[in-house]
C-alpha cells in the first residue's frame, strides 16, 4: 500500500521503510513495500490519485502492485518536478531494468490522459540517453581491451573504472543534451588520451606504448612576469597529438574534430578539476564523489552501473533465434560475409562518408559558381556571403545553447560542413537548370533570400541528420522544457527564421543534385518532408494559409480535381527555382503551387495513410474507402481552416469515423486509433492532444463532436441521403521518388537489429549494439544466410494485431457517440470484444500481405 504520511518534521527523511496506511478510506489497499525513496506527502497523495485512475486495470498490466506503485510515485515525481528520488533508485526499489520500466509506466496510460505530454517527454529522454550511453560502454570496454594489458592485480579494471567515472562527469558537466552520441564518443576518446598517458607504461598494449609521444613536456614553471596571464588565461593542456591520432584512426574518428573537442569542452572540464597541467593520475575517490553528487542533482540514471553490469542497466538479451526467423534473399552456395554495423560505427562511416564527398567543395563559391553569380543581372555575392557570417553567428549561438556552452565552436565546425554542402547543391542546381532552360542568367533567383536560406537550411539538416540527429522532434504540442536541448528537425527553421513551407519547395530538387546522400539521410529528408505536410505547415503564421485563402477567393478552390491532376507522376517537372519563382498573380488558380505540387502531394499523402488505415480496419467494406477520401478530400479543400495547429490524420480519422456513422457501420473511435497507433510515425498524442479552441485541447472524440462534425453536419449527412455527393477521384500512389531497394528490415521480435542486403548479394549489413555476443553467434547467422531452402512461413507466423488501448476515456460513459446516446449492456460489450477481436485478425492479415510484397520486391 502506498507510504504513511508523516509528520511535518519528518518530511526530509532520506528513507522510507514500509507502506501502511495513509489514512482509513486506504486500509483496503494492497500492501507495497518500496524502501530507500524519499516520498513527501504531496507526491504520496498525487501518487495515490493515479494508482486508483489505474487500479481497474491492474490485471491487464499484468504486473506486480509494488511496481505498478513505484511507476505512479515516478509519474507524479515528474508531473510536479519533485526531486525525491532517482530513476536509478526507483530501479533498485522495484527490481526492473530501465526497458522494462519505460514500458511499464507506458502502460499506465489507460485513460489517454493519464501520462502527461511531460511525463512523454521524460520517458523518451530516458530511453535516448539509455541507449547512447550503452552504446558508449560497449565501445569504451571494446576499446579498452585493446589499450590497457592485463596485469595480475586488479589495477588495470580500477584504472578503467576511473576512465568511465570521468568520462560520465565530463559528459554530464560538458554537454547540456547528454544524447548527442557523437559528441559523447569524442569526449570519451578525450578521456582515454588523458589516461593513457598519465597511466603506468606496464598498464598499455604495445601499440599505445609506441602512440605515446617519445618527448612529453613535464609541467613547466612560469615566470613571474607571466603569471598575471596565467591567471586571467588558463593555459591550454598539452594534448598528445601522436597519441590522440591513433586513438582516432582505431576508433574511425576524424582526429580535427576530436582535438577540437578536447581544446574547447575538455580542458575547461580539466580545469574544474584542477588537472589540466598536473601530470598527477586522477584520483578515483574524488572523481567518484564528484560523480555522486551530479548523479543525485540530475536525478538520472547511475552511468557507473554499466560498469558492474547492474542487472537495472543489463540491455536485453538478443537471442539467435530471433534472427533465424529474419527474411532473407536468396543467396549463392558460396558462403557470405557479414559486417556488422554498430551504432557508433554507422555514426562514424556517415560522418566519414559526408567529409569525403565535401573535400572538393571549399568555405568560398568555387569558380563556376562565382562566375553564374557574374552573369547575373544584380551580382548576389555579397549578400550570400553577408548572410552566411550571420547565420553562421546565429546558429553556432544557438548550437551552443542546446547541447554545450563551450561547444560553440563545434557548432561552427558543423555550419561549415553545411555552407560547403550549400554550395556544391547550388551549383548542381544551377547547371540543370541551364540545361534545362538554355539561360546563364539567374538574377531573380540568386538574389531571393528565401531561396538561399531554404536551401542552406537544407545543408545543414544533412549535417546535423549525418552526425547523429536522425530523430525527428516531437511536434505534437504540448508544454516543454523551457532550455533548448533538441536540435532534431525542424529545429533547424526556428534558428534560420524559415517557414516549413518554403523549406519544403527545396527538398526534392535538394535530393536529385546531390546523389551522394546516403538512404539513410534521404529517407531523413523525405519523412521531414511529409511532417510538413502533415502538421507543421499547418503552423498558425505559416504561408501556406495565405495562399490557400487566395486561391479560396478567386474562386479556384470551387474547381473540382480531375482525376487527370491526380494521376500525374509524383515527380513533376517543376524544380525549386520554379516554385521559388512563381509569381502570386490576382485570379490565378496556380500562385506557388503552380500546377499545385505541394497540395497535390496535402493529397497523395493523405490518400495513402487513409489507405491503410482502412485496410486494417475497413477490408470488409471496401466501398466505403472511395467514399471516405470524398469526405476527407473536401475537408482539406475547402475547410482547410481545421487544418490550423492540427495533424492531417486527426481529420482522417474523424473522417472515417462519420462515414461509418451514417453508413451504420459499427467502426468505434476506440479501435480506429488502436490500429492508427500500428501505422508508421505516428505518435498518440495525435489523437490524446488535439486544438478544440485557442489554447485548450482534448481527445480526439472531443474535436470530432465540438468542432469536425459542427463544422461538417450537413456535409456528413449527404451521404446518408439517397443522392449522395459525388466521389472524388483517387489519387495514383507511386513509389516514393527517394525510395531504395533492399532497405534495413527490423528483426522480428528485437528494437535493435536490422539486416540490409548490400548490392553484392553475397554481403549482408547486420545492424546491433555494440556487444551482440560469442562468436560462435555470428557463425551461426552465417549458416542460416546461406540456407537456401528456409521457408518464409515461420515469419509470417509472427505477426500480431495491434494491442487494443484499455479503458480510453472517449469510451466511458457514451462518450463515443456523437449523438450523445449510450450503447446497450452485454450485447454491446460482446460487439466491442467481436471489433477488436477482429481489428487484430485484419491487421495481422494486412501486416503478412505486406510483408510478402515486400519479400518479392
């Protein structure tokens, strides 16, 4: 049972033993005994509040009550920013390692609106952070077996002990956002440097014996006349270049940056700590203690467990029958190879990748570009160049901000890459576009700033997408952490002062002028498009309003689509310098849309989603796909308005729940967003935190009932009439334009192995942590690759329907009816069992289908 309140004096205690009563209404509550947290009786009572919102489904948690317990102190300890405990201690308290726990307090949310968009937050922080820093570890204890030797005493396991203890102080002290994994691994290659050569030469492998610079300058005195400088100025520690080097080509870093790193973030960490000149060995006691109390302050999880293989850090287990049962081409008789890709070498190859691709381009416009700058009307040079130092400034500043004070310098670096990125693209595009118009004079469009800076903007996502940042913002809404710590996608927009939708003109063009880019940064570019046109653009103050208004006015929003406008390829023939270009001309239906790409795309990729979504849900009743994309059509035409701060799919899924009103079929709100939450990149705050009215939002049952249906009423009901409207014609779906054969395919049953054929078929690219296991694993990966008579049943076997939501609220009390009438008893719940009985059989026959068509493909 949840923790007795105390009196006042004792609020502070550090611990707290056992779990009475807290008050009589509570002597029916089960026994929990969740020792060493330091609970006050506010985050008790809030606690307590949660556990009774969650206490009807206890059973289908299906764990145990002191878990479930702890999960609700650690919810409410986040919902009112309690510092009572750490994650760590709740671990501890509750015998769960940190996957295991996310998705225990995950499954908390019942009601839809029992974990917070903060709590979200908290939790996708927990679990980045969670696996970059496994990640770390992994390699850390890699490499480590090939730098210290092994020596009888225990002095080489203490010696690497202290190495991961100040490396996890020096991340924790050096960088704001401790997931950037690439920061992170360069610093730790900074602290590897430092202790090898400050270690025993006994201690080091012979390669490192021999890396250590032959002359190392011992601390020096400084004069008297220097030392009021030395006090003004810390002096730079030596860093042992040699030394540093060879760490870096063994690790497949690029030496510059890691140096760059240590200059800038590492040696003012070594000056807190007094070490920078000393040529004293750390001391562990006083690294450790440090550690301690930043680990207390950030209420974090407890880095130095990685190190004991605490079973709370333990990452789970990949078993080689999950593996066994993965897809696979066929392969010749000859054996093939397997290379292995961890999540620190696949950062390190791209980086590498993007650095070669950029050696020819340089910091200045090279001379073919400088000579179409001259052929322009209005030579632009000056301007780029000026706009350059500004953003440059800006987004180094900004940088700064939200990963590390003192890694401006790194942002500077990164803004570099991207300008030389910006020109060779600008250069690409200049020379298809003179071929493709026989012109050399591009005044017009050299000197729109909203051209270069969308274009730059661009650049630099390639950049920071390369070193790490794949991951897009969550940009569901929603109250956040008021310090910039999230550089992911769109960030980038709000450092330049760019809209999305003008972003979005160049990516397309971006992508065919640069044919280097790697699938991974394509596919990168190509779901940050579609965020776009899914949410972002849609933005209050976005430009895309204004033009659809416009258009709306003149009357060439009353024109039907032809079924011809929908079948034009999805790679039209209009570059970015079209849709830059494009004047807004008084009556025209094209304004920039000319002929409309982007809203034949606010289409395609509407139609598509819908398209699925009723393939789990609708297969039974196929006539009614053409109808609800009418419906959904119409609202994104001529009501675009509720599209305002909100996501297409939630207009979707109103959509098909009204058509399935007035054509009596029984579809329920509960099970369209049970099998919406299987579909790809959605999030379930698209339907849990949907716009009703300025500043307030509810489900998305509520939006449906005060805002979709009273906006469409009449419209809606057409379709129950005997003359219904007519159908809008279907858009064609081609393959994406981006899209690459053999793409990674996740292993069955694991979060973090995937298997990609490479163009030799007798190579395949196996993606997972760092430590996958003994050898004789890999040998036995290999002996099922070059099977040629594995049957693709036993994968087909594995699929499973989605997971049905459990109690949602929208579902309590009738709230599911837009009528406001209430569903009948027993029969009722025997329907509810039958659709969710039958959306997981639907789902699971859709996944098997796609699943074979992609084995063909």
């Amino acid at each position: 049972m949840p923790p007795k309140k105390r009196n006042t004096g004792t609020t502070q205690s550090k611990e707290l033993k056992s779990a009475e009563s807290v008050s009589p209404d509570k002597k029916d509550s089960p026994e929990l005994s969740v020792k060493n947290l330091h609970v006050t009786d506010l985050l008790c009572d809030r606690a307590w509040k949660l556990w009774k919102s969650v206490e009807d489904s206890m059973a289908e948690i299906a764990d145990t009550q002191k878990r479930v317990w702890g999960a609700c102190l650690f919810v409410s300890g986040i919902d009112m920013d309690v510092s009572c405990f750490t994650l760590t201690q709740v671990l501890k308290a509750v015998s769960l390692n940190v996957k295991q726990f996310v998705d225990l307090v995950r499954k908390l949310d019942v009601n839809m609106d029992t974990i917070s968009t903060k709590v979200n937050s908290a939790l996708t922080r927990v679990e980045k952070k969670y696996d970059v820093t496994l990640a770390l570890y992994q390699r850390f204890e890699k490499t480590c077996k090939n730098i210290f030797a092994l020596v009888s005493d225990d002095q080489e396991r203490e010696t690497t002990r202290s190495c991961w203890t100040m490396f996890l102080l020096a991340k924790g002290r050096a960088l704001q956002m401790e997931d950037d994994l690439v920061i992170s691994f360069q610093l730790l290659l900074c602290t590897l440097e430092l202790f090898i050569k400050r270690c025993p030469s006994d201690l080091l492998q012979p390669l490192y014996k021999s890396a250590i610079s032959k002359v190392q300058s011992p601390p020096t005195r400084t004069s008297r006349r220097n030392q009021s400088k030395v006090k003004t100025r810390p002096p730079e520690p030596e860093v042992d270049l040699h030394l540093l080097k060879t760490l870096c080509e063994e690790n497949e870093c690029n030496a510059e940056e890691v140096k760059n790193v240590y200059q800038t973030s590492f040696s003012a960490f070594l000056d807190s700590l007094d070490l920078s000149r000393s040529p004293d060995f750390p001391q562990a006691n006083d690294i450790n203690q440090q550690y301690e109390e930043h680990y207390l302050k950030s209420r974090d999880i407890d880095g130095r467990l990685f190190f004991d293989r605490d079973e709370t850090v333990v990452p789970p287990k990949v078993e080689i029958s999950q593996v066994e049962r993965t897809p696979k081409k066929n392969l010749p008789d000859e054996d093939g190879v397997l290379i292995l890709q961890t999540p620190i070498r696949a950062a390190m190859t791209s980086i590498q990748q993007l650095r070669g691709d950029l050696t020819s381009s340089g910091d200045q416009p090279s001379t073919n570009l400088a000579t179409y700058f001259k052929n322009c009307t209005v030579d632009p040079t000056q301007g780029v160049l000026k706009r350059l130092e500004t953003l440059g400034q800006v987004f180094s500043q900004r940088f700064g901000q939200a990963v590390g004070l003192r890694c401006v310098a790194l942002g500077l670096q990164r803004f570099k890459l991207g300008v030389r990125l910006y020109y060779k693209v600008m250069e690409a595009m200049l020379k298809s576009e003179e071929k493709r118009l026989s012109v050399q004079n591009f005044s017009k469009l050299l000197n729109d700033s909203t051209f270069h800076t969308s274009l730059l903007a661009c650049a630099l996502e390639v950049v920071m997408a390369t070193y790490g940042v794949l991951r897009l913002e969550d940009t569901t809404g929603g109250s956040g952490d008021p310090v910039e710590t999230n550089v992911c996608f769109p960030w980038i927009l709000d450092v330049v002062n760019l809209s999305a939708f003008d972003f979005y003109k160049v990516i397309e063009s971006f992508i065919k002028a640069e044919p280097t880019l790697s699938k991974d940064i394509v596919k990168h570019l190509e779901t940050s498009e579609n965020l776009i046109m899914e949410r972002i653009a849609w933005r209050p103050g976005s430009p895309l309003f204004e033009l659809l208004t416009q258009e709306h006015e003149s009357g060439a929003a009353e024109q039907v689509e032809t079924p011809a406008s929908f079948s034009q390829p999805l790679q039209h023939n209009h570059t970015a310098a079209d849709l830059y270009l494009s004047p807004m001309r008084p009556g025209s239906r094209f304004c920039l849309l000319t002929p409309r790409p982007a809203q034949l795309s606010m289409y395609r990729l509407a139609y598509s989603r819908l398209k699925i979504l009723c393939s789990y849900l609708l297969s039974s009743h196929p006539e009614l796909e053409p109808i609800i994309w009418t419906l959904f059509q119409h609202t994104l035409q001529h009501e675009h308005e509720l599209m305002r701060d909100r996501h297409l799919d939630q207009l979707m899924m109103s959509a098909m729940y009204a058509i399935c009103k007035v054509k009596s079929v029984d579809l329920r709100f509960k099970t369209i967003v049970t099998a919406y939450k299987n579909m790809a990149n959605t999030n379930q705050e698209t339907f849990k935190h949907v716009l009703i009215s300025e500043c307030h939002y509810d489900s998305i049952i509520v939006f449906y009932n005060q805002v979709f249906m009273q906006r469409l009423k009449t419209n809606i009901l057409q379709y129950a009439s005997t003359r219904p409207p007519t159908l809008s014609p279907i858009p064609q779906i081609p393959c994406s334009p981006y899209k690459f054969p053999n793409s990674p395919l996740r292993v069955p049953g694991s979060n973090n192995v995937y298997i990609s054929p490479l163009k030799n078929p007798r190579i395949m690219l196996v993606s997972i942590g760092e430590s996958f296991g003994l050898s004789n694993r890999f040998q036995k990966i290999n002996q099922m690759v070059n099977s040629s008579d594995r049957s693709f049943k036993r994968a087909l076997d594995m699929g499973s329907g989605p997971k049905p939501l459990k109690r949602l609220r929208f579902d309590v009390d009738g709230h599911d009816e837009a009528d406001g009438s209430k569903p009948g008893g027993e029969s009722t719940l025997i329907q509810r069992l039958t659709d969710l009985s039958s959306t997981r059989s639907r789902v699971q026959e859709q996944k098997m289908k796609e699943d074979a068509e992609l084995r063909k493909e």
